[in-house]
C-alpha cells in the first residue's frame, strides 16, 4: 500500500468529507491527512482497521507464546542440569 499517493490536506479533507468516506468504504482505500504540510492523521475505512487490531493482537499472543515456550525450554535445561548434579549425591 502506497500512502504517498493517498496524502490528502485538512482543507481537502474539510471540503471533501462525503467523497472521502465514500471512496474510503468502496475500495478500502487509506489516506494521510496533513495540516501545515505535516502528516497529523490517517483515516481508513473501520472494517480494515479492525482487521489490522485483530492481526496485532494475534502477534502480541503469538510473540508472548514464543517467549514462553522458550523460557520454559530455558527452565527444563535448568532443571535437568541440577537433576544430574543432585543424582551425583546419592
């Protein structure tokens, strides 16, 4: 996806609100909206965002199982290591 040919001012914005919108929800289109030549916001259609929550949300739960997983296989060395010194006690 492209921004840089979706970069619209605030004065565009303010004169052509409904246009926007409108070709926001039929090609799902994304724009960045500048003020003082400065990109400020980006508006896109709700569906897409929602999409974009869900995928972030899904890899925060899949980054977070991979820690686990990985400090768990950490912990089981560990405790493996101190079985085989504690078997040397008996």
């Amino acid at each position: 996806m492209k921004l840089s040919n979706s970069v619209k001012s605030i004065s565009y914005l303010k004169a052509n609100a409904a246009s926007l919108i409108d070709d926001i929800n039929k090609n799902g289109k994304t724009f960045v909206i500048t003020q003082n030549g400065e990109a400020k916001v980006v508006v896109q259609d709700i569906k897409i965002y929602e999409q974009m929550q869900d995928t972030l949300a899904m890899l925060r739960l899949l980054s977070m199982t991979s820690n686990s997983h990985a400090e768990a296989k950490e912990m089981t060395e560990v405790f493996d290591g101190l079985n085989k010194e504690l078997d040397g006690f008996e």
